[in-house]
C-alpha cells in the first residue's frame, strides 16, 4: 500500500511504529557516540594492508565530505516522501549502528600507520566530541551508509547512483587511509545483512 504521512500517522499502530523506531535510533546513536570514546582508548591490532601500502596517502576529505552528505540528504528527502520505505531507512540505519558496535567491539584494530585523519566537520561535531578518532575502522559507516540507501530504494537510478557513490566514498577512504580495505569491503555485506534483517522483522 502507498501511504501518505496523513493515512500513515492516522493509524494508530503505525504510529507506535514510528515513534518507537525514532526513540529507539536516537539510544542507539547515544550508545555509539558512548562506545566510540571508549573504543577509541582500546589497544587494537595493525593490519597488513597490501593495497593500502600500493596506494596514497592523499588528503581527500572535501570531496569524501561531499559526496557522502549529498547523497545522504538527497536520500533522506527521497524516502521521506514515502513514509513505510523513511521508517524502513531509520529501522535498517540502526540495526546497522548496532552491528558496527558489534563488530568494532570484537575486531579492534589500530589505525593505518600513513593515516590522514579526516576531516568531518560533521562527525567531529557529534560522534567524536571534537576529537579525531581513528579507531573507528570496521566497518566503514560512510560507505555502509550509501549502500543501505542502494539496498532499499526499488528504483534502478537510484540503486546505482547510491552504488556508485559508495564505491567512489570507498576508494577515496581507502586513498586516504582513513580506512584499511577490509572496512571498505565488509561495508555493502555489514550493510546488506541490516536491510535484511529489517526485512524479517517486518515491523513498519
């Protein structure tokens, strides 16, 4: 069924859904802005990164920057339009929050040796509290952000317009050595496996 936000909302177990699933993402970002400061004073491991040493380091942050705010605005707008395909969005953005904890809890891993730290106006304003953190590695949240925007929009356009800035996000990433390749690859599956899951639950 296409709703509008007015047929939506005026349902009352919709509603509950979308409330819910709101006060349930702004925890879960609480608990990660949390988690990031504690991360960031663990040991981790170095990880011999074959393709990170045959490439950069190039400070690329403006068009990282960029790119991933445009496309991230561009398709928050697009899914507000739509409000099962919004609460679909907010549901998979935290289920995938919550697997970046997961997995940055179990694979810590210290920074690239030649990294550039980028610069986020954004993300240090927020998430790490003025702060460079460069613990924040598996799995890269920029990239896995633009592929859960691919993995559920239905429209062709839209699905590669997403992929590609991805894939371009990733490389950059990987160009800087804000991120070790295994943080760019393991971000379309980390991201796939949220949209999946929300698909099971079914709850919009």
């Amino acid at each position: 069924m296409n709703y509008t936000w007015q047929s939506y909302l005026s349902e009352r177990n919709k509603k509950k859904y979308l409330f819910f699933s709101l006060v349930l993402l702004a925890l879960t970002l609480f608990l990660f802005f949390q988690f990031l400061s504690f991360n960031e004073n663990r040991c981790g491991f170095l990880f011999f990164d074959p393709i990170l040493n045959s490439i950069g380091p190039v400070d690329v942050s403006f068009p990282i920057f960029l790119v991933t705010y445009s496309l991230c605005f561009f398709g928050i707008v697009v899914a507000s339009r739509k409000p099962d395909l919004f609460i679909k969005l907010v549901q998979a953005y935290l289920l995938m929050t919550l697997l970046r904890m997961l997995s940055l809890y179990f694979l810590p891993l210290e920074p690239p040796v030649a990294i550039i730290p980028l610069k986020d106006v954004l993300l240090r304003s927020s998430f790490y509290a003025g702060r460079e953190n460069v613990k924040d590695l598996f799995f890269s949240g920029h990239t896995a952000t633009l592929f859960l925007f691919s993995f559920l929009f239905t429209n062709w356009n839209l699905k590669w317009l997403f992929s590609l800035g991805a894939v371009f996000v990733g490389i950059l990433l990987m160009l800087q050595h804000v991120h070790y390749s295994i943080d760019v690859f393991a971000a379309p599956i980390m991201s796939y496996l949220a949209v999946i899951t929300q698909r099971r639950l079914n709850i919009y």
